[in-house]
C-alpha cells in the first residue's frame, strides 16, 4: 500500500519487533497516507484473531469489486 518506500517497523530490528509483538500482541503498522476507509478497515479485519479473519477469496473479492471499470495499466 505504500509503493515498498518503507520496510515495515523499518525504525526496529527483527528482535525488537518480535520482542513488541510478544509484549504488545495488537503491534499495528500505521496507516499508509491516501488510503480508504474501506481498504483501512479490511486491514483491521485481517488483523483478527485467525478464525475471525476475512478468506483469501472474500479479501481478493473485495479488491475486484473495487477495481472494476478501473484500468490499472
């Protein structure tokens, strides 16, 4: 969502993510600039606790719907 510009937790090193995500359990990225309320509360959703989260195809669904009529070429 942020064209890569950015690794995420790019400030920490890998055990200090870990040791956040193990301290912290709701460790959240922030939300990328110009994005949608829609795309910001799938991210929210995939963020649950796993059988609480969306399907691959019910996410992939969710971006067609978004995209259609849309040419990204």
């Amino acid at each position: 969502m942020t064209n890569c510009e950015t690794l995420p937790y790019g400030l920490l090193n890998d055990e200090q993510v870990l040791e956040n995500l193990r301290l912290i359990q709701n460790l959240h990225l922030p939300k990328p600039d110009n994005i949608s309320k829609e795309v910001v509360d799938l991210m929210l959703e995939c963020w649950r606790p796993v059988f609480e989260r969306p399907t691959f195809e019910e996410i992939y669904n969710f971006f067609c719907k978004r995209l259609d009529g849309i040419s990204i070429v």
